[in-house]
C-alpha cells in the first residue's frame, strides 16, 4: 500500500520544532526526540517507584524499632497497633488495656499485656439479621384469627412488607418475626384509650366520609382497624375540632428543643448528659423533659 502523502503540521513536543508528520498520532518529529522522550518517562517511573519504596520503610522503621520492646509509650502502643494516642488512652480508660503511670507525664504499657487483651477479646463473627434462620411461622388461617385481617390483604400485605413465606404441603407459611414487627408497628398507642368509629364521626360531627378521611389526614388522627372497622382516636380528633383543650407536652423531641433553644444536636446531649436531664426513648424517638430542660434555659432572675 503506497505511503500517505497527507502532510499535518504539527510541534513537536520534546524539542518544541515544527514539522509535516503523516500521521495524526505522531508526537515527536524524529527518532532522537522519541527517544529521548522514552527515557525521561522511565526515568520518572523509575523515580516514581523509588520514592515510594522509600516512603514504606520510612513509615516501617517506627515499628520496627519498637516492636522488640518490652516497654511502650502510648504513642508507641498507637504505631503499633496503627491506631491514634487517643484511642490507646481510651481503652486504658475502659479497662481494655492495662498501664504503668509512673508520673503525671509517664506511662507506659507492657508489651505482653498487649497480647494479652488481644487474646481476651477475639474476634466473633456475627450473622446478620437478615439471615438467620427463622423457626417460628403462622399459618394464613393463624394470622386472619389472630389479628383479624382477610386473606387477600394477608397477600397484599406481605408482598409490600417482604414478609418471608414458605410453603408444605400445600399451606403458607409466614414469618412469626416479621409478621408481629409489623402488626407492632402498625399497633395504636397504648395511651388512648378513648375512639370513635366511622359512624359515631358522622352523627357527631356531620361529616361525610371524604370529610372525615381528609380531616384525619391533616391533623394526623392516630386509627386503628379492627377487622373491617376503622376507629379514630376520640381524643385528638376533639382537640382538632376544637372541643377539647390539648395537653402540655411533657417532652421535648430532639429536634423541637434544637429549634427553640438554638442548639446543635451535640449541645443538647450534652446538656442533658451533664445536668442528668431526665430522657425517655419512644419508637425511635428521643424525648427529653419539657419542664427541666426549661428550668435549665431559662433567663437568670437578679433579686
């Protein structure tokens, strides 16, 4: 095949000439330049490789200067162990790790203690949750009995939830474990005691269903379903209506006390960690005293 006779100028980029090369891919405008060009980037690679071997013993030597020690720092305890001073002072603290204090300034920890608390505390391997082995199952008719639900909505139910199933001999079987977190979840707050049904809503109030549902979801009426019957907490619904005055909160949420008192979320703990704040846990919420922790921000009084 006949050689090109396309001309592309082009510099080169070694020694920075012009020149017409013939191909696009050409960098350099002749064999000296590309040599040239070769030995400079293997002699960076070179460098390259060499710097970072230097780098690896440069970060060894510590350890192994110190790792035939029988005595150690507790920075040398951190080298070793490739942790932080502070986390070494940390398991000393708790207990993990034993050390000599021979002054204010001077402690140490003994070489054999190290392999020692590593000994007392091996590693366990957990299996997740997820994949433990489920023992425990009700049958469709056991969960209709139970919670008083249809079977179709059992289906429903399970395929949106992911409830684990299995089948023997022709039956369903469901989960016990997930079945019970779901209902608990679901479950009404054991504090209302007091509820209205659809229809004790409608002569009551006069409402229509739509008026009902869409009232319900705006103020977030707590509900809950007995078989087919809904029922609405009677409580809130007459707070929302104004018939009914609603209670003090006797509890800040976590995020309620961050917003009233300008406070970061580690503040907060803070505060209450070292005042000994009353706190209780709901669910997965926080609650802190609404009465202390006011006592606690509120405006100094100069007699």
């Amino acid at each position: 095949m006949p050689a090109s006779n396309t001309k592309i100028k082009k510099i080169c980029e070694w020694c920075g000439t012009r020149f017409e090369a013939q191909k696009i891919s050409t960098k350099y405008c002749s064999h000296r330049c590309a040599n040239l060009a070769y030995k400079k980037r293997e002699r960076e690679k070179n460098i390259k490789a060499t710097e970072e071997n230097t780098q690896n013993r440069i970060e060894e030597l510590p350890i192994i200067t110190i790792k035939d020690k029988e005595f150690l720092s507790f920075s040398e305890v951190g080298i070793l162990l490739g942790i932080t001073r502070q986390a070494v002072y940390k398991m000393v603290y708790k207990g993990y790790l034993q050390a000599s204090k021979i002054s204010s300034r001077l402690s140490f920890v003994k070489r054999s203690d190290i392999d020692e608390m590593l000994k007392r505390h091996p590693y366990e391997f957990r299996m997740p949750k997820d994949t433990l082995p489920i023992k425990e199952f009700y049958t469709t008719a056991e969960i209709m009995k139970k919670f008083n639900v249809s079977e179709s909505w059992i289906f429903v139910m399970s395929k949106k939830n992911k409830i684990p199933k299995t089948f023997n001999r022709g039956k369903t079987y469901w989960s016990k474990k997930h079945v019970d977190a779901y209902f608990s979840s679901k479950a009404p707050d054991a504090d209302i005691t007091e509820w209205y049904s659809v229809q004790e809503v409608q002569d009551k109030f006069q409402m229509s269903l739509n008026a009902i549902y869409s009232f319900v979801y705006k103020n977030a009426i707590p509900k809950k379903k007995v078989g087919i019957t809904v029922y609405y907490s009677k409580k809130h619904f007459d707070i929302a209506k104004g018939i009914r005055q609603a209670e003090e909160p006797k509890y800040y949420t976590v995020q309620e006390a961050m917003e009233k008192f300008k406070i970061t979320r580690d503040q907060l703990y803070h505060y209450t960690k070292y005042h000994q704040i009353p706190k209780i846990k709901k669910g997965k919420y926080t609650l802190i005293s609404k009465a202390e922790l006011d006592n606690l921000f509120e405006d100094p009084i100069i007699e």
